[in-house]
C-alpha cells in the first residue's frame, strides 16, 4: 500500500509502501491528522498497489444492535464517495479505535468489538470491494481481525511502535504533516463549558434571547439587530488579534478570558440568523481568518446548559475557516460537533460534504469575496468574470436561493401571545423565545452559493 503527497523536497511526489499491519496501525494518526480515539475509521484503496484514496470517520456506536445499518451506511458512503471523487474502490482498510471500558481489558475489548469489525467486512463485501485489512487498536496496542496466524499476530496483541520512529513519521515530518493529539482533545476545545462560569453564560443568553426577540419583532428593530452582530463581531475579532495567540490549549484560556458573557451572548444569538452567519463566513483569509477561528472557538464553548443546539452556527464558522485555511483535519472535527449539535444544519451538511469530497474551497472563497463586493457597492468580477454576477445555486436544490426574513415568521408566532405579553428574562420561555428565532431563521434557503442554504 502507497502514500502518496506532495513534498518540499527535491521531488515532487513522496510514496511510501506500507507492508504490514504493524506499518498500516502506525500510519493512521497521520492519515487523519490525529489520533481517532473511540472512532471507526475506513480507508479506500485503489489500483494494485493499493494507493490511499477518501477516507471516514465515525464515532463507534454504543448499542451493538445499530452496528449492522452502521456498517452498511458508511461502506455505501466510502464507495460512492469514492466514485464521486476518483474512481471506485479496489479495497478498504477498516481500523476500530477504542481503549478499553473500565473493568476490561484491552484483549476483551477487541472480542466485543469483533461482530462490528465483521459488520463492515460484510458491508463492503455486498459491495463487491473486499477489506483488505481490519485492525483494532486499543490501549497502545494493535489487533487484526484478518489475520490468523498468532505467531504475527498473537492474542495479547502487538504494541504500536514508538511515535516519531517510524518511516512514516519521518516522511510525514518531511512533508510537513503534523498530529495534533487525539480526537478527544481537539473536539475538548470546541465543547461547552461544564464550569462555575457556565451558569452565568447561560443567564446572558436567556437575558439576550428575551431582549432580542422584543426588537426582532418591531419592524425597524430587525435591522438594528443584523446590523449589530457583526459589528459586535468584527470589535470581539479585534479584541483577540490584540492579544498574540499562544498553544491551542492556553489560547483557548485567554481568549474565554476576553470576552465578556453579555457580548458572547449578543453574537451567538445573532449568528442564528442565516444572513449575519454569512457575512460572518466572509472573514475567511489572512489576519481575519486567524481571528475569526479563535472567536468562533471561544463562543461554541459558551453554547452552554440549553442552548447547546445554537453551538452548530459557531461550529460551522469554526469548520469553514478552517478548511479554507487548509487544515482540513480541524474542519472535520468542527463540522462534525456541528451535526452533533444540529444534525440538520444545511450549512455544515454542505461544508462537510464539500469537505470530505476533496473540493477546492476556493470556489467559496470567490463566491463570498464577492457577496462582500457587492454589498459594499463593487461589482463581483472575482466571482465569474462577468461583473455583478451572483453566486450560483446551492448544491443539490436546481435553485437561486432566497433568503426568508426572520421578522416574518416571528411576527405570525407573536400573534398568538396575548398583547403585550414578553418573554421574561431568565426563564425557560425566554430560552424558547431564542430558540424559536434561531429554527425559524433556518427554514428556508440561504444566500451565499453552496454555503448559504439553510441552516
């Protein structure tokens, strides 16, 4: 089997021949960008040599009841993703990533993962396209489900070689690539926060949400609210690009300190609008992105108590970015929290799609660049050539998005409160009152190309 990438070097393309399991379990972190903790992994190969082509990941199901309709999902998404990007798969390369639960051993935790691995193989055999491969991985050690023979790989397992000492870690280091720990401490600095301060986060929200829907629902308030949240935005950014970033898990420390829980507050509620989030998308290059991800970051940790669902808005800012910036292993991890939060987020359905497919995201970036242009009064040349031509139809739909105000739909939802009567700050319909504003701002379509569906 072969890794091939692109190279600094002398040559313009490295490979490397991976010829064992061993070689295969080492491989992995830097297939994925990190270490896929609890996670099924597949992996496509294609030709004779077995060249490495799309790839998934899937957090491993807890009831072992849903393995099968698992196993079947994602062997019809690997192969038709693959046909998609490149071409059909000859073979696939199964890996299943899970330390052992308490009071279990590594070697017991292969045996009751055993029927998943064998769910898969069968999954990909009704395809037509063999595994080559199934290995588990757990507790520093590897396993493989294809091989027989104990005397390779015998039943306590073999340790997985130490990291940095491998010729796939040193070609990965000459190409730059890097693993940014595990899964479990990337997604650590994206989840909502479970402190003291938590509480007072979530009283911001609930005071904000009652506020916010009172203006949304006054004719001229609606525009002083999408005026205000990027521009509250756009002063948080300048706040962050003040103060030098440092490693990602002291970064994330100081920035939560910067931001104040009534401003987090402000602009989370007012990214649930789909035509804020997509002048949000714009900030996407440059200095901007590099801010943009730190704030985009610190606010989905502030998602806290009920309003995890509005997390998905922040999220799929978090993904966009960094994708556009090419760290592809970040966007995925983001996206994914974001469909964990709001399984039915268009927006980061889209992103994670085009993502996973391989896409240029420049395309995007053309197309916001030139939303942004002719917002700001300029033709959009960038986006087409062809001056003040807009972006074009979301994916999948065959149609020109249109944007639904949210006025509109709160207003028939105002209707059946008696008059006068207002969401109280701090209470639970003050939370139902933000999150009505936020799923009626999803329901129709977007505006920004393939990114702005709804969502």
């Amino acid at each position: 089997m072969n890794k091939s990438h692109g190279s600094t070097g002398p040559s313009d393309v490295q490979e490397i021949t991976l010829r064992s399991p061993a070689e295969l379990a080492d491989a992995l972190p830097y297939l994925m960008g990190f270490h896929p903790n609890d996670s099924v992994v597949m992996v496509a190969l294609h030709g004779g040599r077995g060249r490495f082509g799309g790839r998934l990941r899937l957090g491993i199901p807890q009831e072992p009841e849903e393995w099968a309709p698992v196993a079947a999902q994602l062997a019809r998404s690997l192969v038709t993703g693959s046909e998609k990007r490149d071409s059909r798969p000859d073979a696939i390369v199964v890996f299943l990533c899970q330390d052992p639960a308490e009071g279990e051993t590594a070697p017991q935790a292969v045996e009751r993962l055993r029927p998943l691995a064998q769910c898969l193989r069968t999954a990909c055999g009704a395809l037509d396209v063999p595994v080559l491969e199934a290995l588990c991985i757990s507790d520093g050690r590897y396993w493989s489900y294809c091989c027989p023979d104990g005397r390779c790989c015998p039943a306590e397992g073999n340790p997985l070689a130490l990291p940095g000492t491998t010729v796939m870690a040193a070609a990965a280091a000459y190409a730059g690539i890097q693993v940014r720990g595990s899964l479990r401490e990337l997604e650590a600095g994206l989840m909502p926060w479970r402190t003291v301060a938590a509480a007072e986060q979530e009283r911001a929200l609930d005071s904000a949400g009652a506020d916010m829907v009172s203006r949304i629902l006054d004719p001229d308030g609606r525009g002083e609210v999408a005026a205000a949240g990027p521009a509250l935005a756009r002063e948080l950014m300048d706040r962050l690009g003040s103060t030098p970033a440092a490693g990602p898990g002291s970064t994330d420390d100081r920035d939560d300190g910067l931001l104040g829980p009534d401003e987090a507050a402000a602009v989370i509620l007012g990214l649930q609008d789909r035509e804020t989030r997509d002048r949000a998308a714009e900030w996407m290059e440059g200095a901007e992105a590099v801010n943009a991800l730190r704030l985009w970051r610190a606010l989905a940790r502030r998602c806290v108590g009920p309003y995890v669902e509005h997390s998905a808005a922040p999220l799929a800012l978090a993904g966009w970015v960094s994708w556009s910036s090419g760290d592809e292993a970040g966007a995925r991890v983001a996206l994914g929290l974001a469909l964990r939060a709001d399984p039915d987020y268009t927006f980061a359905q889209l992103l994670h799609q085009a993502c996973n497919q391989g896409l240029d995201p420049e395309t995007l970036r053309r197309c916001l660049r030139g939303e942004r242009q002719l917002r700001d009064g300029h033709g959009a040349e960038d986006v087409s050539g062809r001056s003040g031509e807009r972006c074009p139809p979301v994916a999948g739909t065959g149609q020109r998005p249109v944007r639904v105000p949210v006025q509109r739909q709160a207003r028939r939802k105002a209707a059946e409160r008696r008059p006068g009567e207002a969401p109280r700050p701090g209470s639970s319909t003050g939370r139902h009152r933000a999150r009505d504003v936020r799923r009626r701002g999803r329901r129709g379509t977007g505006s920004t190309g393939s990114t702005g569906s709804s969502g």
